[in-house]
C-alpha cells in the first residue's frame, strides 16, 4: 500500500501567491516523522522542513510552512510569496518509529512550477 | 554541502557491462540509503543499510548488488546494464534520531547507452 500520497503530479502558481502542496500517509506507528524536500532542475535533493507526529504547534521554516492534521493524516507543505526559484519537484517523506535504522518513504513528488 | 559524498558524479558505460556507484555518508551517520531516479520520476528506494546491515530492500533488480563496509561507506554494484537502467542514483545517510532528516549526496547520473 502507498504509505504517502501526493495526489499534484503538477501545480502552477503566479508569483508572489502563496500555493498548498498535498501530502497525504498511512501509518499505524503513533511515533514518526514527516519531511519535505526540494529538488531543483539541477537534481540536487534539499531538506525544507520537518514535523513530528507529537509536535503540537505546526513548523515553519522562513516561507515553507506545514499545515500538519493529525487526524487527516495529512502534512501539506505551504509556500508563501512565491519566486521564480521555487519552481522545482516538491517531495514529501514519512520516517516511521523513533529513528535508528527506520527507512524514509518518499511520495511520487509535485513539479511546482511559479510563472511570473 | 550535505557531508554526504557520492562518486563518480557521471558515468556513461555500454549495455551489459557492470559499475560501482560509492557513497561515504555524512560523519557518524549509520544508516545509508540507496535511491533511484528515472528521467522525470519520483525517487525509487532500492536498498538500506544500517550499521553495516542490510535493514530494508525496496524495489531492487537481482542484477543490482548492495553493501555497507566497516568504515560505513557503501557500494552499490549494478550489472548486466540494460538501457534502462540509465538513471540518477542517490544515496542518502541519516542519523538515529527519528527527527533526523536524510542527508543527499550530489547523486551519480548514470547512462547506459
């Protein structure tokens, strides 16, 4: 079964708007880790933000925010102000149990792309 | 830079020959992961190894071979390349803390011709 679901094979956005991209997972594991990553056309991957399943309040990284809804099982990543440099792929990753040796799964990934 | 080194940054080789993708993860990270790119797609795992062990198998061919040395570095072996085994690779290495994210190396961009 797909652990996370990103359901955006493709999103648009105009500049300086903020966008929601998705990211739905399963689990049965009260403890784990949810994570975003960028990867720009040049492939490298970049870390965003994480949230843990017991944090209360929702992270925020500068303009990368998660809107986090435990209950929905749901992590979806926030870009305010959109720039040109954000178009990218936009992964979401879950890593079950309390860390060591726990693998990360990744979803299929949204191509964001910020028209100017 | 993410500490986690990968090489070589290209490689292009013929169908049914065999190469060695390396990756030295960040220091004092125990888990490494391998991961596959096809043109435009989303990150396919292959492999994970923990402390030298393998701990998860995703979705790896029997032609391609995995290990993680004492010193914690780790090889990824593919052979018998076909045309599309052309790909990025990734490899990853995170620590044990469930906080922890996975550091990427560059990837090797590999391309079977």
């Amino acid at each position: 079964a797909q652990k996370i679901t990103q359901t955006q094979p493709g999103m648009f956005v105009q500049e300086k708007e903020a966008v929601t991209l998705d990211c739905t997972y399963d689990t049965s594991d009260p403890s784990y880790g949810l994570f975003w990553y960028k990867q720009p056309s040049s492939g490298e991957m970049i870390f965003l933000i994480y949230q843990g399943s017991y944090d209360q309040q929702n992270a925020t990284e500068g303009r990368y925010s998660l809107n986090f809804q435990k209950a929905r099982k749901s992590a979806n990543l926030v870009i305010s102000a959109s720039q040109l440099g954000d178009s990218a792929m936009y992964f979401c990753a879950m890593r079950e149990g309390g860390g060591y040796g726990q693998n990360f799964v990744f979803g299929p990934g949204t191509r964001l792309s910020v028209l100017p | 830079d993410s500490g986690v080194t990968q090489t070589p940054k290209h490689l292009i080789t013929a169908t049914g020959q065999r190469v060695t993708l390396r990756c030295s993860p960040r220091s004092g990270d125990l888990s490494v992961y391998w991961y596959q790119q096809s043109l435009d797609q989303g990150l396919q795992f292959l492999i994970q190894y923990y402390n030298g062990e393998e701990r998860a198998k995703g979705n790896i061919l029997e032609r391609f071979s995995a290990q993680q040395f004492p010193d914690l570095h780790s090889e990824l072996n593919l052979s018998s390349l076909e045309l599309g085994d052309s790909a990025l690779y990734f490899c990853a290495s995170s620590g044990d803390r469930g906080s922890t994210e996975a550091f990427f190396g560059q990837g090797t961009r590999l391309t079977v011709v």
